[in-house]
C-alpha cells in the first residue's frame, strides 16, 4: 500500500500514498492514533503544498496549509469532487506523501 520514504530539505519519515481509496483510512488511522481530526498529506514537488484532509459522512474537506500547519484556505467537497481535486492529482502522478503518525506520548 505505501512505501517509507524522506524528501529532501524535512526529517519526518513519509509515506508514499499510492490509490485515492488509501486516503480515507490514513485520514481515520491519524484520527484514531492522534485524536485530531484530518490528517495532512504532502505534495511533493518544488513548492512542497500540504494539505490537511478531513472526511465527513457527505464528503471531505480540504484545507491548503502554510508552512506553520494554519489554513490559508478551506473547501468542501463532495467525493466526486475530490477525486478532481489537486490532492489526488498529485497521487495519480506519485508525487502524494503523509507524515508517520505515532500515539502522543
């Protein structure tokens, strides 16, 4: 399903996310471990994008991040709509990680 892998210029070990289907249960496993909802996702190119993803029972939402984790910009979706998103554009070309996620403490 996914591949350890570390992108230049950051420490954090990421995952390399491979089918849109995989989104929705490392959103709910980061859910689950951290108590926080979403979970962010990275678009790894020159500008390195991320993107906090949360999933609701009608669709997701989606909210582009700064580099200190603050939104800059939120949206709504309903699934057919993600699946057009630049999220999952980004998957489609192998170029979509997650950060590990660990229990605190």
């Amino acid at each position: 399903m996914q591949t350890h892998v570390s992108i230049s210029g950051k420490d954090a070990a990421l995952l390399n996310v491979r089918a849109p289907e995989d989104i929705e249960f490392l959103v709910k496993e980061s859910e689950v471990l951290t108590g926080k909802p979403g979970r962010m996702f990275v678009i790894a190119g020159a500008d390195r994008l991320s993107y906090r993803v949360q999933w609701h029972p009608m669709g997701v939402q989606v909210e582009r991040l700064d580099a200190h984790g603050r939104a800059l910009s939120s949206e709504q979706l309903l699934l057919w709509e993600f699946l057009e998103h630049s999220v999952i554009e980004a998957l489609r070309a192998g170029q979509l990680f997650t950060p590990l996620v660990r229990r605190p403490g």
